[in-house]
C-alpha cells in the first residue's frame, strides 16, 4: 500500500511492475494458522446403516416407504462409501492430502439406537473412537458435528425437529458424545442448521404441511443448539477446553436488478433464510431478525392465526441462545437472485410469508446440481454481510464444493474451489472478516440425499459397482493437496 506522499506513490507506482506482481502473489498466499480440511457426513459414507446395532434414521425409512422421492441410483446398495470399515483407508487419503482437519459427522442412531440415551451401542462408540484414534494418530484434528440430518426414526415419529422435547434429547445425545470422545476431539459443531425437509424440499421428513412446521423446526433446532453449548460449558469445558460452533447454510441471495423493492426483497431473504439462525445467536441483541417477526405478524393476522407461526422466544430464552458460540461454521455453495412478489392471495406458506421470487442468473456456469450455479463473489459477499451484520467472530468455511458426474479429469471443480478460495481471501484481506479454515465438500464421492449417487462432490473417486469401494484420486486431489503443501491458490494442473 502507497502511505508517503501523493508524488512519492505516482512515482513507486511507475517504477512497481515487479511489486505488483508481488502483491498479487500475497494476496493468493493463505495467512500463517489458516487450515485446511474436508468434510463428509455420516449417513452419505458410512453405510451398514441398520448393521452393527445402528438404529433406523429417516433416510432408511423414506427410502424402503418412498423410493419414488429418490433418484433411482440411491435405492437398493446400502454400503454406500462402506466408511464403517473403511475408516482406516479414509484416514490414508487424508493423511495423503495433507489436511490439518477432518469435518464429519457422528450418527446419532448409531450411538443411540433408539434415539433416547437408554441405550449406548457399544459397536458405534468402537468405530467412531477408531476414527478418532487414527485421526490424532495422523496428525489430523477431528472436527466433529454432532446432527447432519441423519434423525433417528424413533425421534421423526416424534414429531423430529417440531417436538419441543428435542432440546432434552439433544442435549443428551450431547452429554454421550461429550463424555465419550471430548477428551480428543476438541471442535464440535452442535449442526448443520437449516431445516431441509421442514418446508417445500424434496428432503426427509417431507413434512410440508401445516406451514408452521418449518418455525418449529427453526426454534427447536436453537434451543437446542443452545442446550448443548451450555451442558458444554457448564460441565465439560473447563476440562476438555474445546470449542462449539454451529454451521449455517449461507448461500448469498442478491436483488435482480437495482429497484429498491428488489433490494428489500433481498435483504428479507438473508434475513429469512440465514437471520433466522445467525441472529437468536450471533447478533448482540439476540431473537430473530425484526423484519421476519413484523413480516410474520402481518400475516398472522390476515391468516387468522390465534398465535405466531414463528414461535416465540421468552426474554429468558433470547439471553439463553444469544452468544452460544466459539466460531460460525458457514456452508458456502451458490448464489441466488431475488425479486419481490406479491403472493398475498396463496395459501398460508412461509413462501407466502417471505413474498419472493428466487431465481438464478443464466450466465453463471452450472453443475450436476440444479441448484449449484457458480458466482464466487457471492461468497464474498456473504462473509461481508456477515461481519456488517453481527458481531466479529472467527469464521470457518465448514463446506465448499461442486458437483459433476464422476469424472477423473475434474477441472471444472478445480476452477469452481479457485474462484470460491480467491473470494474468500479478498473477503479475509480486503474486507477484514475472520476467516480461519476451509472445508472442502468432499472427500469422496458419496450418497448426495435425495439426487443419490447421480452428483458426484468427491476428491476422490469412489467405484459403487465396486465391492471394495475402490477410491481413486482425482486431477483435483492433487490440486487441493499442493494448495495446501505451497499455502496459496495454485494453477489448474497441465
Ligand atoms: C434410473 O433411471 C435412469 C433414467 O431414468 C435409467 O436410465 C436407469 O436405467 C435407471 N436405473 C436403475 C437402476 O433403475
Ligand atoms: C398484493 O396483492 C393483493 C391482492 O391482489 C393486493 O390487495 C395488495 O395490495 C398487494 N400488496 C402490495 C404490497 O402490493
Ligand atoms: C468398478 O468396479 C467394477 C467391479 O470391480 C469393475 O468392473 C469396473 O471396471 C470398475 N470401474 C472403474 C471405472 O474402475
């Protein structure tokens, strides 16, 4: 940066080629402590999902009473990555890439086969004090999310994430995972927030009516986030000193165009669809977002509602959730555009009650994933909307990734994880936000929810008709790897 004079920088300036050069290269060049890691989740590696005294989760369920919900090539197979004895040969390829950390999740009906903590399965704390063992073994921190929609069934027949309940279940769910793996595993991330399934997504528990299950699902999920941050803090920290985060989803929704309508619409839309996770814990004041709660409220009474939708917090309850965090951890994917729209005649929804239309622009690449366009600046943004809007606390990027169908030669998903990562550093260098780590999605191809085997995020290669799961390093394995050996943004490979 030019701090002399007005006539001392022009003259650097003209002389600087060479230091521009320089500069350009820092800014590709990660900040010393940055790490690096990949994630994954239970149910979409582990496979044996029923064996080895697991219990039913809704992915079993919905499969075996829906199969016309899924894409065809997830039905039948259920080894799927067959990570359950393959945990050995997952450690080699991280340990191969070079990762500082591994994100994954444990499955709660492994743990507890019926949901409620009567029942420890010995087997499931085996396989995963195995995991563990030879991460730390390795040299690689295990960054552990407790929920990552994998629910027990026992808990969906419940009511799942609309039973109030669930803030205790959760929190003993918590107190098992604490008591049996905190005295290694040092970051946990309580879930991944957000609710799929509870709304108009095609997503277990495909529970679509009545429009306040979506509110429920939201308030729930907090409180019991917040339940196990403070079981944490009261009764583990002191000793284990570890840290707990959540992760959000943060896709970027921007205003089509620059009326102000469609700006407002944009910035209702952050609120709805991230502010009412990131606000209740990350914002000062606590609760959810004013513009969602005035937003409800309007139409609580044109629907005739006796109460809120949106369930509401008690001033004990705003303090309870409000600062319940060590770091964000932030999914990073895409970008939406948005306009306002009037949708004052449908029926009660929380469409209805957000009054947008979501789009995406045409001239952004696509993936093998509807939903996934490329627009790294939107990655950007969001960091900066995040840092303008809240309070300033470590951030760590805990997914980012793309689709395709399988092949070796990935270049696409090296171009896509270059444009993400040269955002997130102008975002980090620029714009001053806390960043810390990134997570790439995935580390091998694996079970992709409802579209099954039919989007491919892996680093690696995994061979489905294969009975060994033979995995099998992609152009970007080694991408990735000398991007974290050299600690800057390398060229695609020749
Ligand atoms: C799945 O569907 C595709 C296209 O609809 C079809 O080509 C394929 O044979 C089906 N696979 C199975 C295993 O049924
Ligand atoms: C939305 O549409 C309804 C019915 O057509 C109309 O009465 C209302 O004024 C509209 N709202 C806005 C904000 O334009
Ligand atoms: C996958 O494995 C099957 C069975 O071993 C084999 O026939 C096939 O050639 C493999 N496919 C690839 C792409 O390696």
């Amino acid at each position: 940066m030019c701090r002399g004079l007005l006539i001392f920088c022009l003259a650097n300036w003209a002389i600087s080629g060479a230091e521009i050069e320089i500069k350009a290269q820092e800014k590709s060049t990660f900040p010393d402590g940055f790490l690096f890691g990949v994630a994954t989740s239970a149910y979409q590696i582990e496979g044996s999902q029923n064996a080895k005294g697991a219990g039913e989760t809704v992915w079993d369920r919905y499969r075996e009473t829906d199969p016309q919900l899924f894409h065809n090539s997830s039905l039948g197979d259920r080894s799927f990555c067959d990570s359950v004895n393959k945990w050995r040969d997952d450690v080699n390829l991280l340990s191969d890439l070079g990762v500082s950390f591994y994100r994954f999740s444990i499955a709660w009906s492994r743990i507890l086969p019926d949901g409620l903590a009567n029942n420890v399965n010995q087997e499931g704390v085996k396989y995963y004090n195995s995991l563990i063992d030879e991460l730390i073994a390795k040299g690689i921190r295990p960054v552990v999310t407790m929920y990552h929609y994998d629910l027990p069934m026992v808990l969906q027949n419940l009511g799942g994430w609309t039973n109030p309940y669930m803030v205790y279940y959760f929190e003993d769910y918590a107190r098992i995972l604490f008591t049996h793996f905190g005295d290694r595993v040092k970051h946990w991330i309580t879930m991944n927030a957000a609710c799929p399934g509870y709304g108009d997504e095609d997503f277990p528990p495909f529970m679509k009516d009545p429009p306040v299950a979506k509110y429920f699902c939201v308030h729930v999920t907090l409180l019991a986030h917040a339940k196990a941050y403070h079981l944490y803090d009261n009764e583990f920290r002191l000793k284990q000193k570890g840290t707990v985060g959540i992760t959000v989803d943060g896709r970027w929704y921007e205003p089509r165009g620059f009326q102000k309508v469609n700006r407002e619409a944009a910035e209702r839309t952050r609120d709805f669809q991230v502010g009412m996770f990131l606000h209740p814990i990350f914002h000062p004041d606590g609760n959810y977002p004013a513009r969602v709660m005035e937003r409800i409220e309007k139409t609580n009474k044109q629907e005739g509602y006796m109460r809120s939708k949106l369930p509401q917090f008690s001033s004990e309850e705003v303090a309870y959730v409000q600062g319940t965090y060590d770091f964000l951890g932030l999914n990073l994917y895409t970008t939406y555009l948005v306009e306002d729209f009037n949708r004052s005649t449908e029926k009660p929804s929380y469409d209805k009650d957000l009054g947008v239309k979501i789009s995406q622009d045409e001239k952004w690449s696509g993936s093998a994933s509807h939903w996934l366009k490329v627009y790294p600046e939107g990655a950007r943004k969001m960091l900066k909307w995040i840092k303008d809007t809240y309070d300033d606390f470590p951030i760590i990027i805990s997914e980012n990734g793309f689709s395709d169908r399988g092949e070796l030669a990935d270049v696409d998903r090296i171009k896509y994880l270059q444009g993400y990562l040269s955002a997130i550093l102008e975002a980090v260098y620029e714009d001053s936000v806390d960043v810390e780590a990134y997570t790439v999605w995935s580390l091998f191809d694996n079970f992709e929810w409802v579209a099954g085997f039919s989007e491919k995020f892996g680093l690696y290669h995994v061979n489905f008709t294969d009975p060994s799961r033979k995995r099998t390093p992609k152009l970007s394995a080694d991408w990735y790897k000398r991007v974290i050996k050299e600690r800057r943004i390398v060229e695609v490979p020749v």
